[in-house]
C-alpha cells in the first residue's frame, strides 16, 4: 500500500481495489484514531485527514495496513424504486443501439455496489453497470438535474439526491428521498452498500 | 485602573502561577480552583493563564477608571448596587461601582479583559502568601493596571499579505508539468468563487495519459482539469473529484488564498511539509497570543 502526503494535513492511502478501498476506510474509521478528522473513500485510495499539529500518519499508516484481507459482507441491500421516464431515455437508447425498455431492463436487472460518495452530499456511484449501457457524459452538461434524477455515465449509475448541474444521462427517476439531512445516518447509502433499482 | 473601594479579607492577584523554580525553593501560587480562574479568564477571551483576582470568602468593591469586560466565577456581584450575574461575561462603564460579594465556596474569581498587570516577580504576577514573592494583597486605595486590549488590532495589521503562496508540493505531481506551476504569475479569473479560484496564466499539461480515478479532496489543492488552468479549492470544495492535484496550500497560507480577489495576481512556491506544519503552529501560537492577552507574563 503506498502513501502520499496530502498537504499538511493529509494522508492518501492507495489500495489495489475498490474492494481494498473499503476495508481500509472501515478500518479507519474503526480505529476512531485521536486528531482524524475524516476518512474518504475513493475508486482506489483512502483520504484521512487530521490536525496537522498532532502527526498521527503512522497511526493511520498501521491500522490501513492492518485492515482485513478480505471482510466479512457488512454492507447493506437498498431497492430503489424507479420509474424509467427520463429525458435522455430515448437519446441513450439510440446511442446504446437498444430500445428504451432494453434499457430499463438492463439497468434495473443489475445489482450495483456503492463505490464511493463524492460530488454533492448523498451522491453515490454505483459500479456494475451493464456493459452495453456505457455512455460517455453529456457533450453539454446541464444546469440542473432534477433532485431524484437516475442516471447513467461511463462505468457509475447514480441517483441525484439534490437539484444540481450535471453530466450525465438521465434515464429515470426516484421519489426516494437519497439524502436527508435531518434522517440519521443523513444519507441512504454508504461505501459497500448493495443497491437494485426496481421498476414501479 | 481599577480603583480598589475596599479590599475584602483577601483577594491576590494570581496568574497560572511561578512554575520551573521549585528547585530552588520557590512555591508555584497561582489559583486554589485552576478550573474557575480560567473560566473567568476564558469569559473575557483571556488565556487561561492570565492574571485574574482571587476571592477569599468575601470579594472587594472595585470602581473601574475605564470601560472592561468583567467576569466573576464563584461569587455575587452587584454593579451599582444592582445584582448582576456571575459566571457571565458583564460590560462595565467606567465610573461604575462593582460589589463582589460573598464566595459560593471558600473562593471566588474576578477576571478583566487583558489581565491585570501589576508587576512580573520571577516570570509570574501571582501573590505568594506563603513567601511573600508577588504583588501584595488588595488594600484600599490601590490601583490596579489592565492590559489594553489593542493585540487584536496589532494582530490584524500582521494578517498574512502577501501574493507569494507557499505550496506543498503533492499527492500527483506526476501527474503535470509541475515546473511550469511554480514561479509562474497567476490572475483570478471572475468566476472564482468559495468553492475554488481559477487561475488564469501558463497552462499546466498532463505529463501522462489516462484519468485519475475519483478521489477525496482537501482545501488548497491545486488541481489540474484537462485544460490545463489550475483550480486552487477553497473550503467549499467537493468532497472528491477527478483532477489531479499538483500540491496543496499549506494551511498557514489558505487564509491569503481566501482573500483572492478576482483580477489579483499570485505566484506560487514549494514548501516541504515539515517546514508547512511549523508555519501553522506559529500562526495558531501568535493567535493565542493576541486575541487572548495575558498568556505569556510581562
């Protein structure tokens, strides 16, 4: 595992795996090690940052070397209910050579792994997405995607918990409230998560 | 300033005390209740440390020359003959009679904004009234001198300025033409914001192909987009992203990043990491120092 100094104030983990990625951001934040402020997971590192006065990267360097080969399944299984109705259902349809209900089936058929969460709050992508539903972004981003937006781009799947602008294609929607800041834990869904799409 | 009325059986002036000469026979002093003499202090944005006074039973009656924040822990106060709460941070108009009363337990604390200060004997202003070192008990008619609470204001003139920002060079560095980044001049373009500074100048090129798998971000990472104009983040940053970051504003400088204006112009230059964290535990020690005056003696 290699490490790279973040500024003062922070310390990269690169893992070999999404997989591995996981289980040293768990191992992290289990540790609850005295000075970290956060851990963050990525598609291949772990970001911890920390009180720069208080050096604790030895402390974090052991305990993400220490995290499990492999670990016991501790994520948890989330159905998301969607209705296939989106603006660009019609244009990925023609961009993949399948027709929209090809689409909608190829897209809820799948079970999808949370990889990580990033972008806005609540935000997870989600990998596992049928090869044939690869799209790149969108030539011109939007302005606005609705809040609830299921969407597709590149390897990830993800679902819009907030009106914001965005790149990728929207082929459903949600009324499934993904992040809540008043629920506890705010967000639905967490890095390890398990997560179907199931149509209405 | 504060004019002593009358004393009360026993009030001293004690700061964190004379400590590091035990060896010589010298006793500490400082408060009976470490706890309630820093929360006085800590009521009037003192360090914890700063020369308050310490009530024995019954609290002295005080007439302040000029305008104070005071506080009491442990005691009744009463300004003008009106009962005012203790354990709060009280205005005080000059003129004004303050009536420190009776002691809750057997000692109270009166703490102003700056500290009191009467004279420094052997690097402490605390009374010792078992040797006699320090500063005498209150007596009538004494005048006690406060600090003036001016640091804030020495401390903002010594506000970072400067449009050097200093930079700790990584996590992907070799990720870009580095060399182009540093010493170059650099606008902020209008379209910077709080969530990051964009940077008009040389373009920074990728020194390899391929994307950067998404990644936790911090503030002051320098990163990198595909058109090569960097992108300073500021603390409203995404909590990942795809560029990569070329180095990171080391945190005693993100307040001059902050203060980027659009059309400002910024050069960058490299700092190691250990010389960053010093930078900031200065910064934080000259902070202590002038927003809670008292802290060091003399």
């Amino acid at each position: 595992m290699r490490f790279l100094d973040v500024g003062e104030a922070g310390l990269l983990a690169e893992t070999a795996s999404q997989d591995a990625a996981h289980r040293v951001w768990r191992a992290i934040r289990n540790a609850q090690i005295p000075g970290v402020v956060d851990a963050v997971a990525g598609a291949r590192t772990v970001l911890v940052t920390f009180d720069p006065l208080y050096d604790v990267r030895q402390r974090v360097r052991d305990v993400a070397v220490r995290a499990p080969a492999v670990e016991s399944d501790s994520g948890r299984d989330i159905d998301i209910p969607v209705t296939y109705d989106g603006p660009d259902l019609d244009a990925s349809a023609i961009q993949t050579g399948l027709s929209t209900v090809e689409v909608a089936h190829r897209h809820s058929e799948r079970t999808y792994n949370v990889a990580f969460l990033g972008f806005s709050p609540g935000f997870a992508y989600l990998t596992g997405i049928d090869a044939a539903l690869r799209l790149p972004r969108r030539e011109t981003p939007r302005t606005a995607v609705p809040a609830g937006s299921v969407a597709i781009a590149g390897e990830y799947t993800a679902v819009y918990p907030q009106r914001t602008p965005g790149g990728w294609h929207v082929i459903g929607h949600t009324d499934l409230a993904v992040f809540d800041p008043d629920r506890d834990p705010p967000a639905l869904l967490a890095p390890g998560d398990r997560v179907r799409f199931v149509p209405r | 300033m504060i004019e002593v009325l009358r004393p009360g059986p026993l009030t001293t002036v004690q700061d964190g005390g004379r400590h590091g000469l035990a060896h010589l026979g010298v006793p500490a002093a400082g408060p009976a209740d470490w706890l309630s003499h820093a929360l006085a202090n800590r009521l009037v944005g003192n360090a914890d440390g700063a020369a308050a006074l310490e009530i024995t039973l019954t609290g002295p009656t005080l007439r302040c020359g000029r305008d104070v924040a005071l506080a009491v822990v442990g005691a009744a106060v009463a300004v003008d003959g009106s009962a005012a709460p203790s354990g709060r941070t009280l205005f005080v108009r000059a003129g004004q009679r303050i009536a420190i009363g009776r002691t809750v337990g057997a000692r109270g604390y009166a703490a102003v904004a700056g500290g009191f200060t009467v004279p420094v004997t052997l690097g402490s202003r605390s009374t010792d009234t078992l040797s006699g070192l320090g500063p005498t008990p209150l007596a009538s008619g004494d005048v006690l001198s406060v600090s003036t609470m001016d640091t804030p204001e020495r401390m903002l003139h010594a506000l970072p300025r400067s449009d050097v920002v200093r930079v700790v060079p990584g996590p992907r560095g070799d990720w870009v033409e580095v060399g182009a980044f540093f010493g170059a001049t650099f606008t902020v373009t209008p379209d910077s914001d709080r969530v990051g500074v964009r940077l008009d100048g040389p373009r920074i090129a990728r020194s390899r192909t391929g994307e950067l798998p998404t990644e936790g971000m911090v503030a002051g990472a320098i990163q990198v987009p595909p058109d090569g104009r960097p992108i300073l983040l500021l603390a409203n940053h995404a909590a990942t992203g795809g560029y990569p970051v070329l180095g990171v504003v080391a945190r005693a400088d993100l307040p001059t990043a902050g203060q980027l204006r659009p059309g400002g112009a910024v050069r960058f230059a490299p700092i190691d990491r250990d010389a960053a964290v010093r930078a900031y535990a200065d910064l934080r020690l000259r902070m202590d120092r002038a927003v809670r005056p008292g802290r060091a003696a003399g």
